[in-house]
C-alpha cells in the first residue's frame, strides 16, 4: 500500500491586523472614531469583559468550594485525635458517644 499525503490543505491564520483587535488591550482611540466602529468594538469590549468576569466567579466558586472541603477534613482529623486520645485514656464509652455527640 502506498499513501501520498499532499500539502495543499493548510490551515488559514488570521492575520493580525489593527483594524481587528484581538485582546482587550489592542483597543485604541482610532477603533472608536465613528459610531459604526464604535457600536462594533465596544460590543466587542462587552463581550471580553463578560468572558473576564464569567471566568472570575468559576475561580471564585471553585476556591469557596475547596475551602469548604478543607475545613471538613480539618474538622474530622481534629475529631479522630481527640477519640484517639479519649480511647488511648480509657474512657468508658459511654463518655466517648457523649463526647461525638456534643462535638
């Protein structure tokens, strides 16, 4: 079996180019000089600043979640040491259940 691959297909890359501004931060006076242009970019301004601020509350959930994660596990080792050091003492059990349940 013989396969010839040609490269004729290639993928097309945007030329980067001042009249459309890829970041945020490419944005200047001139993209803002006619009403057109202006309705255009700062649609575009919107979109980047929604994205940002999308983004932001994923983080944001995302690390409130962990937090709470962790200070669970925090709460159950504190827990399994002070079982550990009321069994390890010889306390009945009956203080042991009081003691979880209080906790």
């Amino acid at each position: 079996m013989y396969c010839s691959i040609s490269p004729t297909q290639t993928s097309k890359k945007r030329k980067l180019s001042p009249k459309y501004p890829k970041h945020f931060n490419d944005l200047t006076v001139e993209h803002f000089s006619t009403s057109n242009r202006a309705k255009i970019h700062l649609a575009f301004a919107k979109q980047k600043y929604m994205a940002a601020r999308k983004k932001l509350k994923k983080v944001q959930h995302q690390n409130r979640t962990l937090a709470e994660k962790l200070k669970c596990i925090n709460i159950s080792k504190q827990n399994k040491r002070i079982l550990k050091m009321l069994v390890q003492n010889n306390c009945q059990l009956t203080q042991v259940i009081h003691f979880v349940l209080t906790a």
